[in-house]
C-alpha cells in the first residue's frame, strides 16, 4: 500500500516525514509537525491519524518501518488520539444515561443494542439500492473488511484466561479455523476481486468519508491501547451482536444487484458465524473482563455505544450522499 493523498496541510507535513529515513529523537524533532495543537479540520486529522495507526499494520512501501514507534511521531499521534477519545466520549456522555456501576454488562450492553435507532444501510441495499450504491459500499468498508479481526487481536495478550479464552475462539473463526484461504478478510477480498473492484489492502483510503476513517481509528485507538481494553471488547461485541441480520441483508441485496456471489457469500458466512460469536463476545469476553475488573464497565458501555454511533453516522453519510435517507 501507498501512502493515499492528503486531505491538508497536516497529512502533507506528516507524509513528508515519513518519506525520509527515522533519525536520532533529538535530531528528527520537529515542531512544524507538531504545531499548537490539533487542527481544525477534520478530514485533515482523521486521515493523517489513519496513516499513523497503518504504520502498526501493514505499513507503507515508500515509509520505512522504523517510523512505527519513532519517538517523533509519538507527540502528533498522541494529541490526535486525544482529541478523538474526547469526542468519543462526549459523544456518549450525551447519548448515553450515566452507567450505573451495579449494572449487569451483558443486560447493559443488551440495552446499548436494542436502543439503537440508526439507518441501516443492510436494509437500504436490501431493498431499494443499485449496483454502483453497493460497490460505493463495498470500497468504503474495505478499510476495515481487508484486516476484519486485526484491531481487536491487540486486546488478546491484555486479557486474563477467561476473557482471553473467549475472545480467542472468535479470532479463530474470524481467522479461517487455520486455513489461510478462509480467512475473513481473504474472504472479502476474493470477493471485492469478484465484484470487479481492486482488492489491494488500503486500496479506497483516498475515497474514505470521515466517518469511515473515524470508525476505524476508534477500533485501532481502543486496541491499540491497553487501558482501553474495556473499550475494544465492548465495541467488538456491539459489533458481534449487530452484524446477523445486516450481513443476512447485505446478502440478499447482492444477490438481487449481480455484485456477485464471492461478495454475497462473505455475508453469508458471517450470518451464522455472528449469531455464535455474539453470545460469546457478550458472556465470554465482556461479561467475564467485567467480573474480575468491575471498574471497566463505564469503557465497555462506551466501546459498545460508540461502535453503534459510528455505524449510524456512516449510514446517515452515504444515505444523505445518495439521496435515499
């Protein structure tokens, strides 16, 4: 993957940067990089954090691995993290009652769910979407789809046994049961091939809306950092018990559209895989983090809340983009 052009005068410094060679701390500080704080644009700061966060992925060809943790960096991307951590929470400070501590996590999380009142773009293309509103779909969840499980394997070794127990038996499944080629994220790629769209890794970032970019920079934000662990494993299990019904959606609006049956059946996999997953993610992983760590309840409510307001903000986006809200 190469380094997708950038939105402003933020992602411009930063990819500058990232073309030269990581040098000594003292020498490659940089406070043009830093600047007084974060900008105000948004399209500018999501997709130069985006950038920072591929660096623990997959990386870039023309940026040289060293830069992954280069302590130049670390500055920028931390002010960036912050500044998306705060909406985050602000955002389900006013969406959300006050959790109380003495809450059940899988009867809370239960309410987090059934709550929801988003449009859903599954039921859209369902029923009432054409082909290139599909393929305007499939480009922009690539982002995630080509890594699916990725960002949610940096909470494994934060875990203890239970937790761990129970989030590792999802990955497994996420990962192909140990085949390569039934991997999800090989899935959605074969499928992204299929559907005749490139199926390079990273290849739709220069396309992504900012709610996209925000989604995934709060998964990889939650995973990345081990005191939001409550976080990642309450957004990976709105995520788990949410996406049945959609991908059984999804599904059959592909098939009615001719996108091709590689990308309807990467849906199909995750209709009965996610019904499974879900009483896991809920029980297994939150319900058990919760008991042996109580104080992680208000994270998991938030990583649960903010999963399901980053869809709805994706949807209410591209519906609005479409004209079919």
């Amino acid at each position: 993957m190469r380094l997708p052009t950038p939105r402003g005068p933020l992602g411009e410094q930063v990819h500058a940067v990232l073309r030269t060679r990581p040098g000594p701390p003292a020498a490659a500080s940089s406070p043009a990089l830093l600047g007084s704080g974060v900008p105000d644009d948004p399209e500018d700061t999501a997709l130069t954090l985006w950038v920072l966060h591929e660096l623990h992925y997959r990386g870039f060809e023309e940026v040289d691995d060293a830069w992954e943790w280069a302590p130049t960096l670390m500055p920028l991307r931390q002010s960036l993290e912050q500044d998306l951590e705060g909406r985050l929470r602000a955002r389900f400070a006013a969406g959300w009652a006050e959790v109380d501590p003495t809450d059940d996590v899988t009867v809370l999380l239960g309410r987090i769910v059934e709550a929801d009142d988003g449009p859903s773009l599954a039921r859209h293309l369902q029923r009432h979407g054409t082909r290139d509103q599909a393929l305007a779909l499939l480009r922009q969840r690539s982002l995630y789809h080509l890594k699916e499980a990725d960002p949610t394997s940096w909470v494994v070794p934060r875990l203890s046994a239970a937790p761990k127990a129970a989030l590792v038996e999802v990955q497994f499944d996420e990962y192909g049961d140990g085949d390569p080629e039934r991997l999800h994220h090989r899935l959605f790629e074969r499928g992204m091939a299929a559907a005749g769209l490139e199926h390079a890794y990273g290849h739709y970032a220069a396309e992504a809306t900012l709610p996209v970019l925000e989604q995934n920079n709060a998964v990889s934000l939650f995973g990345l950092h081990r005191r939001l662990r409550g976080a990642a494993v309450g957004h990976f299990a709105a995520f788990e018990a949410t996406s049945s019904v959609p991908s059984r959606q999804l599904a059959q609006g592909l098939r009615r559209l001719g996108v091709g049956e590689e990308m309807a059946g990467y849906y199909d996999e995750h209709v009965e895989a996610d019904a499974v997953h879900e009483h896991l993610a809920l029980v297994g992983v939150c319900g058990a983090l919760v008991e042996e760590e109580p104080r992680l309840l208000a994270d998991v409510a938030l990583g649960a809340w903010t999963c399901l307001d980053l869809e709805a903000r994706t949807a209410t986006h591209l519906l609005q983009e479409w004209d079919a809200a």
